[in-house]
C-alpha cells in the first residue's frame, strides 16, 4: 500500500494547488516549463530535437599499492563511465528526442520524448540506447499534471538541462548524494569489493543498471505564477523511487517537494537572467537489492535550498544541500549501499560573460563530507570531498560551445584503509564539445 504519510501530504498539497486558480499564472521560463511545457497554439505536433557532447578528459591520479595485489585504482582515479582509464575520448551524451502537441486537435495535451545513445552512466552497462525521458503533460490555468519518467524537481545542478550546464563534471555533493545508483536485485555476485581495484579486470563498476539521472517514473502536480513582481513556481511529485528503471522495488513511493521564487531581470528560456531563491525535500525508502528474501527497507531522505543570480556579465550560484540514508560508498561497493549514513555538502559557482567576446569564465568551489555519523559501522568511513574547479567556455554560436574545465581535487578519510586509497587522488582535465540541434 502507498504510504499514508505521503498520500495525506499529496492529497493536502492538491488541495491547495485547487484553490491557487485565481492567480496570474506566469510567463516566465524556468526549469518546470521547459522541460515538457509547451505554449499553448505555438508549438508543433512533433518537433525534432537533440544535442551531442564528444569530450576528452585526462585524471593524474596515482594508485595506491595493495599489499599482495600490487598498484590499484579506486573510481575516482578513472574515467567513467568505464573506469578502465585515466585518459579517455568519449562521446559521453548523444540525445535525440520528439516534443510537441495534439494541436490542431487539443494544444492543452503535449508530450516529452528523449533516447539517449551516448555512453553515460545510463547506457554503459548494455551499450543500447535508452529511453530517458518519456512523459505526457495535460495544461489547466489551475494545475499542470505531467505523468511518465522526467526529471524530479530537486537541486539546482541536477535539474537544469544539462546541455547548457556551464562545466564539464558534476560537483561531488551533486554526483555523490543525489546522483542515486541501483544494484542488480538479488545479484549477489556483484558485491565484491575487490572489483573495483584492478584495472587489468576491466570495469570496475559493480552497479549493474543505469543511473537515476535525477529522473523518476510517477506523477506530478507543479505551476507558475506571477505575484508581486516575482514568478513563483511549485512542484508535488510522486514517483517510484526506482530511477531510470521501469516500475518498482517496493510498496513505498517517494514524495518530492519543490519552490522557487525568480525576479526576472530580462531575456528568455534557459540564460533568462534573474534572481532566484529555491528550496526542496526528497523522502522515501529503498528495498534491500542484495537480499531478495527479506523485506528490509532503509529510508531516504534528500533536501537543500539555494539561490542563484545571473545578470550579464555575471553569475553567482550558492546551493547546499543533506541527505540520509543510502549513502553512496562508490562504485566498487555496492554491498554497502543499503545504510542508514549522513552527509552533506554545498557548492559556491562563478560566472563571468567577458563582453563584446564569445568567452566565458567559470570558477567554482565545492565540499561533500559523507558518512558524518558512522561511528562503527563497517558500511561508512567520514570521508571529505574537496574540489575546486576553473573552467572557460567559448561560445562558437548559440547552439555550439566549448568548454574546458580543470578539478584540482583533494580527497581524504578518517578510516585509514580508505585514506589510504584517496590519497592518490589529483587533478582532473576535461574538454567537451557541445552542438544542440
């Protein structure tokens, strides 16, 4: 049965959501809208669209040496996907997808369609293309209802289109704590650290379905209006908890809340420039993947708030953000997935458009401390994640750019065993071409 916490939440927030019909709602653009919104009698019944990014990246890390096995590498002294090298050309996104409505027949109805072909954390475990984004959005002046797999309304960082995000790789608290991973249920093959050490062993990744992407398969209630000089934007959102992965592990669904207040200081669609204040809260529970004869559940609970200021030349974005439970303890330890561990983190990013040029500067400073009350438990170590980046884009046009970004990054444990294996980590260089069509 659905939880009755959550169910008395959603039914609560529909009601409210009933009774905002009377409020302008807004023309501005944010991440809610763009991503599955169409104006009504503009858009088309089926436009094409997409975007490729090739990148290059290069990690000058050392590896630690085991005491009978020699030099071995931990994942964040490799490049992903594979995790089979520290130098690597990828072809990391190719995605190509359908958007429009009914219309002429009914232009309140649109749809959302996107595959994914590039090699990513979504595809790298079976090389096929995969559905990313498939979902249906009824429109009413009240409430929008968007129904399907899309992206849940969360942080920052994972919710904005990713084919103009300003860098390259992901801040760690972002990568780490809301970049969910899913075991194979019941494989316990899989669970064996020692998989992810030896490269001469191939991949070292035990996670053997995709990534969830930020995405989620479920229902979601979600508006924007304009109030007092501002666009405030909503979202309810109940989904399976299962990512990428169709259906679901459990009875439990995951509750998803998000707001967000803009200024518009002028422009339009993902650059619109503005002031903005959000905050949101993810919950829910996940099966035990590794023990298909119990019923075990462990909770998981995600929130943060942020703001970020974009007004040409510059932009500032602050944004922190916590989590317990299903602490992610890496790639190669899926076995320990299933806890009941803290963390936290939070990013400072800075952008400056140099004028009457094509370039673009970015710095941007980011911290992750996991497992900050594992005590004695053998599935956590207090770990922090330090890493700041510089990056320069350069806008070819308005749909093709280049970005270069470089991690200088120190990682370091309270556990020695795992200092140990950090201690090598170092710099990491990325180059990625981006052309949207």
């Amino acid at each position: 049965m659905i939880n009755k916490t959550i169910f008395k939440k959603t039914l609560a927030a529909a009601a409210i959501v009933a009774g905002l019909s009377a409020i302008q709602v807004a023309e501005a653009a944010n991440w809610l809208m763009l991503q599955g919104t169409e104006r009504p009698g503009t858009a088309g019944r089926a436009k094409v669209w997409g975007f490729i990014q090739a990148q290059y990246q290069a990690d000058d890390s050392e590896p630690f040496t085991h005491p009978t096995d020699g030099d071995l590498y931990i994942p964040p002294k490799l490049i992903g996907p594979n995790l089979t090298s520290q130098q690597q050309f990828n072809v990391n996104r190719a995605r190509l997808g359908l958007r429009g409505t009914g219309m002429p027949l009914d232009s309140s109805v649109n749809y959302f369609l996107l595959a994914e072909f590039g090699n990513n954390g979504i595809t790298a475990n079976d090389n096929d293309a995969v559905v990313s984004d498939a979902s249906i959005t009824v429109n009413t002046d009240a409430v929008r209802i968007r129904t399907g797999l899309f992206k849940t309304p969360g942080p920052e960082e994972a919710l904005q289109a990713i084919h103009v995000f300003d860098y390259v790789n992901f801040t760690s608290v972002t990568n780490q704590l809301m970049l969910e991973r899913f075991p194979q249920l019941g494989d316990v093959n899989t669970a064996r650290a020692d998989l992810a050490l030896d490269t001469n062993k191939g991949s070292i990744s035990a996670y053997s379905r995709p990534v969830g992407a930020f995405r989620d398969t479920g229902v979601q209630f979600f508006q924007s209006y304009k109030m007092g000089g501002w666009d405030h934007s909503y979202a309810v959102m109940l989904g399976n908890g299962n990512g990428m992965n169709f259906g679901d592990t459990n009875n439990s669904k995951d509750l998803y809340l998000y707001w967000a207040s803009e200024k518009s200081f002028g422009g339009k669609g993902p650059r619109m420039q503005g002031l903005k204040i959000f905050a949101w809260s993810q919950s829910g529970k996940r099966y035990d993947a590794y023990d298909i004869t119990t019923t075990d559940e462990q909770d998981r609970t995600r929130s943060g708030f942020g703001v970020k200021y974009l007004k040409m030349p510059f932009r500032v974005t602050f944004e922190t953000m916590s989590g317990n439970g299903m602490i992610f303890q890496g790639q190669h330890r899926p076995q320990d997935a299933i806890n009941d561990l803290e963390a936290s983190g939070n990013y400072l990013d800075f952008g400056y458009y140099i004028p009457n040029s094509k370039w673009e500067v970015d710095l941007r400073v980011d911290t992750y401390t996991r497992g900050e009350n594992h005590g004695t438990s053998a599935a956590g170590d207090e770990s922090t994640f330090d890493t700041n980046t510089v990056a320069a884009q350069y806008h070819i046009n308005k749909k093709s750019r280049l970005t270069m970004s470089y991690d200088m990054r120190t990682f370091a444990s309270d556990t020695a065993a795992v200092n140990t294996q950090l201690k090598g980590v170092a710099n990491r260089l990325a180059l990625q071409l981006t052309h949207i069509f």
